[in-house]
C-alpha cells in the first residue's frame, strides 16, 4: 500500500513538472515572393526574436537560410513541435502606396493551421504590430500544445501585482537590449545600439490592496537620436533635438507582463524631418 501511494505521487508531481515545462515551437522565417529582400530579412529577423521573448516558449530557429526567405510554405517533417511561419506580400494601397500584407501562421500538433492576417502599412507597423498578432495566433493553439503559456495567454483577470514586483530586469522591444526598474521608481533602458536613456516610473492606480493596475513611465534626461533606432539615422538626427520626452503607458496585465503604449517618434513621409509624434502598441515582459 505505501509502495502504491509512493508511485501515486511520484505520478502526480511528474504531471505537474511537465504542465509547466515550456512547449517548442520549430520556426520557419518568412514566405514571399515580394523583390525586397532587405524588409523581409529584417522582418522575420524581428519575428524571431518575438517569439523568443514568450515567456514559457522555447523557439528553434528551423530556417533553412537565415540570410533569404523562402518562396514557397515550409513541409516540416514529423514532429511533436508546433510549426510557426509568417507570409507576406506586397499590396498595392494606391497608384503610389503599397501596404503589406502579413499571415502568421501555427500549425498544431493536430495537423490544423490557425492563422491570423494583418495589413500594415509600413515596415515600422510591422514591427510594432506583429508580436500581439503572433500572440494571436498562438492562442488559438489547442491547449494541449501548450499547456503552460496559452491560459496566461487567455486569462485577462486582474493578478496580485504590488510595488516591489517591479524592481528587476525586463525586455519585449525589438531595439532594446535591457530595461532596468529600480526601487523608487527611477530605472534606465538600454539599447541594441548602446545608448542609454534614464526613466522615472509613477504608479497611477492601485487597488484596496495595494496591488498595481495603470503605470506611466517617462524619458529622463536630454534627447538623444539613439533613442529612436526604428528611425533612419539622418531622421533620428534631425529630429531628436526637438523630440517630446518618450512615455509609455501601460496596464498590468493577468501574467505580469505591462501592456500598453509607447509615444514617440515615428516616421513620416508628411514631416519634413520624415519623422512625427505617434504612439505603438508595446509588451513589457519580466525576464
């Protein structure tokens, strides 16, 4: 009888060891037949790195080229791994504009492919936009793909999140290397490109509890043209001396990650500096 108990729980506690075991999603870059090779490379570049910055998703890069896209979908062999894959194409907007149309695509351990497509109009809107799409599309995943990361995922309750949750080490912004939230409020963002920009952070709704729900987060500091590295250089130069402090907004969100918007400078063919004062969607995920 204690033997048959020993093995209940020796069961018991592998089942919850493999419940919250990341799950693997094999990547397979970009499909297109579009002629310009430098967004491609740069976009699904960008995708993987997105995908990666999933907390509970272990990525293999799958690419049978990381220098070139492919023409045509990937026949992945035999696997127990999810498949992920992005399509793009050029659509023509006007006589003069063209827009891009983008499908990211998850095939599941079931055979089936969910998809979620999005038109962008800009590489920069590529950038900014593709990570909820992506998150989108995994969401849609059976749950037993993915037992651990797709209920954070779909869970949209309020979590316990007090003040002392937010001193640490966090990511989720394709440039960004780090960002460092320091007790007080005061923290520091570093870039890919080695800048580093000084923040304040202000807590502006708590609960009865004291848990947070809304935050802001503010530049400290002197503008500086790294801190627009999603800019051509020369349009980060000729407009970061008069560029607004950069701020962010952002909700808690159920999985502890901040969820929100980012205002600054993004590009413009209207401006004269070809850069102007808009907001992006943007995940701050604790590392």
């Amino acid at each position: 009888m204690k033997r048959f108990r020993l093995l209940l729980t020796v069961l018991f506690l592998s089942a919850l060891h493999l419940s919250a075991a990341p799950f693997t999603v094999d990547y397979y870059g970009v499909v297109s037949q579009s002629s310009d090779t430098n967004i491609l490379k740069m976009a699904q570049d960008i995708f993987l790195t997105q995908l990666k910055s999933i907390e509970q998703l272990q990525v293999d890069d799958k690419r049978p080229d990381t220098a070139r896209t492919l023409r045509s979908a990937p026949v992945p062999p035999e696997s127990s791994h999810v498949v992920f894959y992005a399509e793009i194409n050029e659509v023509a907007a006007s006589s003069a504009a063209v827009e891009w149309k983008c499908t990211f695509n998850a095939i599941g351990t079931d055979g089936k492919t969910y998809t979620k497509t999005e038109q962008y109009d800009s590489y920069y809107k590529i950038l900014v936009g593709a990570k909820p799409a992506i998150e989108d599309v995994l969401s849609q995943l059976p749950q037993n793909n993915s037992p651990a990361i797709m209920p954070a995922m779909q869970n949209t309750a309020q979590t316990a999140f007090k003040a002392e949750s937010l001193a640490g080490t966090w990511g989720g912004e394709p440039y960004t290397d780090k960002i460092v939230l320091l007790k007080g409020g005061r923290g520091f963002v570093i870039f890919k490109n080695g800048a580093t920009m000084n923040i304040l952070l202000k807590v502006l709704n708590t609960d009865s509890n004291g848990n947070i729900s809304h935050i802001s987060v503010a530049q400290v500091g002197k503008p500086n043209a790294s801190f627009f590295p999603s800019l051509p250089r020369e349009t980060a130069l000729a407009s970061a001396a008069t560029a607004k402090p950069i701020t962010w907004d952002f909700q808690v969100s159920a999985d502890g990650s901040l969820r929100g918007t980012k205002n600054t400078l993004v590009p413009s063919a209207d401006s004269p500096t070809g850069a102007t004062e808009g907001t992006e969607n943007t995940v701050w995920t604790k590392k």
